[in-house]
C-alpha cells in the first residue's frame, strides 16, 4: 500500500505538471479536462488470471514495468469504502469512481452531482462540446454503431441535475460477472461464487447503496423485470455468456 500511496502521489504531482503547462502556454482557460476512473480498486491476487512466474515482485521492484503486483483484498474494500466489492465484480465497489471535470473557461468549483453517469458518456459530450454531431448512417458502406452514452454538457453546466430519464436501465457484464439497473433497483451476479450467493442477488441502492440487504427473496417479480433488462443488453451487444472457474 505503501507503494500504491506513492504512486497515486507521483500521478498527481504529473497531472499538476500538466495543468502548469496549460497554464503557461494560455490553454488552460480553453481546455476541457476529464480526469476519470475506470473501475474500483483492484482486490484480487496474483494468480488469479494465470501464471505471473515472469514478473519480479520483491519487495524492491515493485513498482517497476517487470513487476505486476495487487494491493489485495483487504485494502481494495478500504479504497471501495463504503461500496461492496471490488474491480472485476458486480459490486458497486466495482463501478462506482471517481469523476472530476474542469470545464472551458470555469472559474470556480461547482457542486458535486450525484446522478447515474457512465465512461460512455465521455465521447458524446466531448462532441457536444465541439459542437460536432453524433456519428449516424453510414460510413464506407458500413452501418455505425450509435454511441449509447449521454452528454453531460447540460449537468456540467447546471441546466440539469440529471444525465439520464429518471427510470433509465444500465447493464453490464465480465468476466462472469454481471449486473442490470433500473432506476433505484440493482440485481448482480458475482462471476466467483465465494463472493455472493451464487445466484442472482436484488438490492434498492436509493436506500442500501452498500449492498448490505439482498431482497431478491422479497421481492421475485422485481428480480425477473431486471432480468430483462440484462437479457436485453446481451442480446443488443452480442454478449457471450462466461462462466468463472
């Protein structure tokens, strides 16, 4: 963790070396800066994805390009606190991160937005902001695939207090892993077993964000409607089904 801690402070004293040159070179005020997670803490261990025998993971070389260490479990729950699990799960550990953006021209630190938003909403609101349509139609021939996300630009902007329609779904899915939202309802189905049920499990993260009350028992007819909502997301995505050893 030691280590880690460095280098999240190495990353930042970069980041900051980043703004500086914006600063100086008169960009700053016209730039756009995303600055994104794309999953929770990392918690599982070496060897979980096969051999690592070629990587040096003494205590002096981590950190270095041949290493490829983890901080484990217990301090992944730390950094997910006070979500449930971590990276490669259903959990809200897993897909709940951080977000920060400094807008063109912004001059001082707006409010933080607690409403639904996705790292695909990222490429439709950088063309919002360049003022450039979403890709439709066709291209060489080809049918393009419509961005899924939602522009941000009016939240950022405070015009908005949410991204979304107020009873929008999401789903996802790896490595065995799999979850389906709809509103304030959230089922998920940890790809290992060990770390859930083993079946699927029913929250309502308007009131238990930290997955602490399975009520999939309670309330069946919600799970099977939540159901749909992943099976529809497999069927427009193309999703192979996996299933974790």
């Amino acid at each position: 963790m030691e280590i880690y801690a460095g280098m999240v402070e190495n990353l930042d004293a970069n980041v900051g070396r980043i703004i500086q040159y914006l600063k100086q070179n008169n960009l700053y005020d016209n730039t756009l800066i995303f600055f994104v997670s794309d999953n929770g803490a990392e918690g599982f261990v070496r060897g979980s994805y096969g051999s690592e025998s070629g990587f040096d993971n003494s205590v002096a070389n981590v950190g270095t390009p041949t290493s490829y260490h983890y901080i484990g479990p217990r301090w992944a729950e730390v950094s997910a606190a006070p979500f449930h699990l971590w990276k490669d799960t259903a959990g809200e550990g897993a897909t709940t991160a951080p977000a920060i953006v400094k807008l063109p021209n912004q001059k001082k630190a707006e409010e933080t937005n607690h409403s639904f938003a996705s790292v695909l909403d990222v490429f439709p609101t950088l063309l919002d902001y360049a003022h450039i349509p979403v890709p439709q139609g066709q291209y060489k021939g080809r049918t393009i695939n419509t961005p899924s996300g939602y522009s941000w630009k009016s939240v950022l902007e405070n015009k908005s207090q949410t991204i979304r329609p107020a009873n929008f779904s999401f789903a996802d899915e790896l490595h065995g892993s799999k979850y389906a939202k709809q509103g304030e309802w959230k089922i998920a189905l940890q790809g290992r077993p060990e770390l859930g049920t083993g079946s699927w499990e029913l929250y309502n993260i308007a009131t238990d964000r930290g997955e602490n009350h399975n009520v999939a028992q309670l309330y069946p007819a919600k799970v099977q409607e939540l159901l749909a909502v992943y099976q529809k997301y497999t069927e427009q995505n193309g999703v192979q089904e996996y299933n974790a050893k």
